[in-house]
C-alpha cells in the first residue's frame, strides 16, 4: 500500500515564522510523506497550489504564509486574494487545499511577536495536517 503524499508550500517572507507551520504539520504528517515547495510571498500560493493539486499526486495541498501590514499596500486585499485562491484551487481540482495563512491586525519584529507567532504557527501546522487527515479519512469513506 502507498502512502499518501502531501505537498506544503511556504512562502519566503517572514521565513522565520512560517517554517515553523512545517514543523507543526511534520508532527503528524512524517516528512518522508511531504514535499516542500518554497514560494517568494503569499500571493504565489495559489497558483503553485492550484499546480499541485491538479498534478494528481497529493492528498492535500497546505499552503502557509505570514501577511503582515508592511504600510505600502493594503494587505487585507492581499489575504483575501491569496484565502479565495486557495479554495479556489481546492474546489476546481478536487483536491483538499488548506490555508495557514495568517494576517495579523498588529504585528512588530521583535523578540516577544516573533516567538508569539513562530508557537501560533507550529500549532496552525498541526491543525492543517489533521485537517487533511480527517479530510482523507472522510473522503476515503464516502468513496468505500
């Protein structure tokens, strides 16, 4: 029997942080079953998102980033954009894609947000791989 493979991808702004929604869904999910893909921000998630669901090798596709308020651009828009690209991934491939997409209403880069956050993430990583258990198991049982 083959085990199911999932695809993560994390984008590289605030790396810091989102990585640790990897470490989070590598503690149920083992990483010999999960593929990483590295992206530049949020916005290119869905996209790759997208892309890895229709390939027809993965169970689920999580997708994590961290949108902060950088005060350049609105980064609510750029949330929505990146939360309604993902579902829309999902629904047009059948696939499960699942969001550790954060956006703080107030975020600074010091010691004590970066470890409040680098913890919500680990946590948010655990939920997105019982979220594509559960997924799995419920799917697998419709189909039996």
């Amino acid at each position: 029997m083959t085990l199911p493979r999932y695809a993560f991808i994390k984008a590289n702004w605030h790396a810091e942080i989102v990585d640790q929604a990897l470490t989070g869904f590598a503690e149920l999910i083992p990483m010999a079953q999960i593929d990483v893909f590295d992206v530049p921000g949020a916005f290119e998630m869905p996209l790759l998102a997208r892309d890895l669901a229709a390939s027809g090798r993965y169970a689920a596709v999580a997708a994590a980033a961290f949108v902060v308020d950088g005060g350049i651009y609105r980064h609510d828009f750029v949330a929505q954009a990146v939360v309604d690209g993902l579902m829309r991934a999902g629904l047009d491939t059948g696939v499960p894609v699942l969001s550790v997409s954060l956006t703080p209403h107030q975020y600074q880069e010091t010691a004590h947000h970066t470890a409040i956050y680098k913890a919500h993430f680990v946590e948010k990583g655990r939920e997105a791989a019982r979220a594509a258990l559960m997924i799995g198991q419920t799917r697998a049982g419709l189909a039996a």
